[in-house]
C-alpha cells in the first residue's frame, strides 16, 4: 500500500483553495509553517481548518518572518539580535510560536508541532545543538501535557543526510526531555524525490532515516516529491512508463516516493484541481516494488 496524500502549503500558491480541494478529496493532514505565504499561512488555512475540524494540521518553530520576529522582541522572548536571525530554538520562543500557531489557527490543540530546519541552529556544533533540541523538547512535551500539543518531531532539510542528528539520537533527545518516561516525539519530515534519492537507495538497503524511522513508529512526511515543481520537467514518458505504464511525469514521481519504504505522508502543494486529483490517482496506485525501485534509481544513477 502506497502511502497517504497530504496537503504540504509550501509553495502553495492558492492557500484556502487548495484546503477545500484537500479536504473534499478526503485528505487527513495539512503541513504548513507559520513562515509560509510571506507569514500569512496560518490565517489563510483558518477558515478551512474551521470548516473541517477533523483535518489535521502540522506546523512548526523555528523560522520566522521579520514582521513575527518584531513581535517575538515585543514580547519579550527574542533579543534584537536573534530576532535578525530568522530562526531560533530557544525555549521561550518555541513556547511562545506554538502559542501563536494554535491562536492563528484557530486550534486549541494542534495535532502536530516540527522544529523547523533545526540543523540552521548551531551549524558545525552538534553539542550544542543537540542540547538546543532537547531543550526545545522539553517545552514540547510540556505543551503535550498541557493538551496543547498532540505530538512533535523535525522537518528537516540536510539535518539526517548531512549527519547533524540521526533518528536514533533525535528519540535519545526525546526521551531525555520526558525525564525517562514515555516521550511524545512522532514524526520526522524530510525531502524524498527522484532528484533527493538518497532516502530512497538507502531504505532499499534496509539503512538510513526511514527505515530507523519506521521502526520506531515515526510518521515519516516526504517533503518536495516533485522537488518545487521542478523534476517533472526533467523525467520524460520514457523513464514515466518504466515507473508506471500510463501516467503522467509527475504522477510517476509522486508514485515512487509514495512507494518508498517507510514513507507514510507525501506532501503535494498542488496547484489547481487537476493536480491534485492527478496526485490522488497516483498515490491510489498498487505500491513500486522493491526491485522496480531499484531499477528506477539505478537508472537515474546512471551517468
């Protein structure tokens, strides 16, 4: 079985729109930031979210819009300085975002909260950063025990291929914020495309984030699986038909990331109604197999 469709609003270019296409085709999630849409993300998705109280929604902290980093000096919780970063862990504005989201969202309890990028914190020093993980944590799972939060994980861009943290060690941090009890760390989020194999190759050889991933019980979301719109361009019906006879560029390509072993959410910024229910189509598609994911990687792979 292939994995799920979810709405992914970066690069989204029509917010409410795209939500009520999402959720009349039965999706479950919506990911989104509140650094989307130049800021405006959160308040967009209201109307839609409030509309359909069963869709769930995925946010996150870290990155921030110059305009919420002015808030976040006024409010106390980022000095000048770290405001004209862009991007922060430190507790008190992990707790004061996930505040925010929730208001801006109309949600008293959000379904899902990511750190956002957390390797763009403390690059090249990964003690420090692992000490300014866990401690975002901490106030993570202290939201989970006020009911604010349901769960928490990362979405990360290079954090796992580039080694700054690996599943392993974001469970260790997990754990060591919930004081050895039972932690509230659900999901990683990471690019998987035919451009970003990576995951894939590795998954195929039974290694890698999405295997440790699945073996945790992690929900794994693949981000950019058109890799910003660009790989359809760049994957002709020839290697479309080796994938799956009868579909589209982009749909082969949704295709084999929903077939990736481990994945469970693909994120689809879909544009208009025929992408998404392109999209749809595609991920209700019987599953690549192992050896087919193979052929098409090392076809990719090839020089």
């Amino acid at each position: 079985m292939t994995a799920e469709l979810a709405l992914g609003t970066y690069r989204c270019r029509a917010i409410p729109e795209a939500a009520a296409r999402a959720a009349a085709s039965g999706a479950q999630w919506i990911d989104t930031a509140p650094n989307y849409a130049t800021g405006r993300a959160h308040d967009l998705l209201a109307p839609a979210l409030a509309a359909h109280p069963t869709m769930q929604i995925s946010t996150k902290a870290g990155y921030f819009t110059a305009a919420t980093g002015a808030d976040a000096v006024n409010a106390g919780v980022l000095t000048e300085d770290q405001a004209m970063v862009g991007h922060s862990l430190a507790p008190q504005y992990v707790r004061w975002q996930m505040g925010r989201n929730r208001e801006q969202l109309g949600r008293e309890r959000l379904d899902l909260v990511l750190l956002h990028n957390p390797e763009r914190a403390h690059p090249g020093d990964s003690l420090a950063l692992h000490r300014a993980m866990r401690e975002a944590f901490v106030v993570l799972e202290e939201a989970v025990a006020a009911g604010h939060v349901a769960g928490y994980g990362i979405a990360t861009w290079a954090g796992l291929e580039e080694k700054a943290f690996t599943v392993g060690e974001l469970l260790a941090l997990a754990a060591e914020a919930a004081g050895g009890q039972h932690h509230h760390l659900v999901a990683v989020q990471l690019p998987v495309s035919l451009v970003m194999m990576t995951p894939i190759t590795q998954a195929l050889d039974g290694w890698g984030p999405l295997p440790a991933a699945a073996d945790a019980g992690l929900r794994v979301m693949a981000s950019a699986p058109l890799h910003g719109g660009e790989l359809p361009g760049m994957v002709d019906q020839e290697l479309a038909d080796l994938i799956r006879p009868g579909l589209t560029s982009a749909q082969a390509c949704v295709l084999a990331v929903a077939s990736c072993p481990g994945v469970t959410d693909v994120l689809i910024a879909a544009s208009s109604t025929p992408h998404w229910r392109d999209a749809t189509e595609a991920v209700a598609q019987p599953s690549l197999t192992a050896a087919q994911l193979r052929e098409i990687t090392g076809v990719l792979a090839s020089p």
